[in-house]
C-alpha cells in the first residue's frame, strides 16, 4: 500500500447486490411463490427449501418449487404468473438486513457514495426500492436490463460507477452469489460476500475468490476504515 492522504485510502463508493445483501426480499418472493403454488394445486415448500434459491431470481425460486427448467414448456407461463403476483405485493414484509440501516447511515455520514447493482429487472427493482424509502438515498441504482449486460459481467459495475464519478478501483461490491464476486473481481473493485444472505449448503464462497467475508452487514464498517482501499 502506498502512502497518501487519509482521504485518498477510504473507499469512494460501496455498490451493493440487493436481494440477500441490502434487502430481505425473501418473505415477499416465497409468499407470491406459494400464491402459485396454490393457483396450480402445488404443494408449498417449506420456507427453508425457498429462502436459499432467491439469489438466483424466479428460475432458481421455481426450480426448487416446481422442478422446472427454462427449457420447460411451462416454465414462461409459471415465471410471469410468479412474477405479477410478486409485484402485486412486493414490500409488505421486505426489510433491510438487520445493522444495514446503520452502516448506511455510517456510508452517508462519511460522505461515501453508495448505490445498488442487481440483476433484477428495472420494472421490479425501481418500484421496490422506492417502497422502502431507499431511492432518494442510493447514488445509482442499476438493474438487471438497464444495459444488455448484467452481473457477472463487469459492465453494470462500471456503469454505476461511471454514473456516481468513482473509479472502480476505490470501489466495493457485496453481494451473496458467486456471480457478484466475479463482476467484482472483473470490474477491478474489492469484493465481499454476505454470508448472511441467500447462501446454500452447496455454496462455498471461500472458494470463490473474494476478498472478504461479511458475517453480519455491521462488519462492513472495518471496511470503511483508513487503509481499507489500497491508495
């Protein structure tokens, strides 16, 4: 690490996943789930087999549910029937991860740009984050068709930070899945995983590459100390 100012070694922005990193989408996503469970006669899964297949949207959610691929034949008809019925409700018990209000708070206080990088598509995420007070809040929030690339490509990391005017290098992504810690890595910023996300038993973020762990979203605030980012 090279010598610099105080200022020149802390982070410049924290960009964030937002299902199982900033948001607990999960009670929202298995209700509407077992909505259509009930539509098409299904039995409902326990919320256990549910909760660690959110990460990976509507096709992993009805892949544990129902057992469908996207080659399925009813796979299109389930997905956008699960979908509406997602968004007919889709803040009524969805909360930030407990200790995420506070380090946004910390984020905002220390003058640190913050915003959202999720693969969720624009007509879910920008009506959900303003549900829960975050859009003014959040620097940029960039969703999964905002450009024809998305996580884990690079591209939607470098567009947030091309829109809040910081260099990926003095930037951190968060996130719960193997994917976001490769858009990290690739983007050229410090990547965490949120182990108090949406992880499996199949999961093994240790092997994933990533430069840290956050066991809770409060253990973030060691990563908003001096020294954190490399100067």
């Amino acid at each position: 690490m090279t010598s610099g100012s105080i200022d020149d070694q802390l982070p410049a922005c924290v960009l964030f996943d937002l299902d199982g990193t900033l948001l607990d989408t999960a009670p929202d996503l298995a209700a509407a789930l077992y909505r259509l469970c009930r539509e098409y006669g299904v039995p409902e899964p326990p919320f256990s087999a549910i909760r660690p297949a959110v990460s990976h949207g509507s096709p992993g959610m009805l892949k544990a549910c129902f057992g469908l691929g996207a080659d399925d034949p009813l796979y299109a008809e389930c997905n956008q029937r699960f979908l509406e019925l997602y968004y007919e409700a889709i803040a009524v018990d969805t909360v930030l991860f407990p200790g995420m209000s506070e380090v946004l708070a910390r984020l905002e206080a220390d003058s640190i740009h913050w915003g959202i990088v999720t693969n969720k598509p624009g007509w879910l995420a920008e009506p959900l984050v303003k549900a829960v007070g975050l859009w003014p809040r959040a620097a940029c929030v960039v969703s999964g068709d905002t450009l024809d690339k998305r996580k884990p490509e690079p591209e939607p990391l470098w567009y947030a930070c091309k829109q809040i005017g910081v260099a990926p290098a003095r930037s951190l992504y968060i996130g719960d899945a193997e994917r976001d810690v490769q858009a990290g890595k690739r983007a050229g910023m410090m990547a965490l995983v949120a182990k108090f996300g949406y992880l499996s038993g199949e999961d093994c973020p240790e092997e994933w590459g990533a430069d840290g762990f956050l066991e809770k979203p409060l253990d973030l605030l060691a990563w908003l100390a001096p020294g954190s980012i490399p100067a």
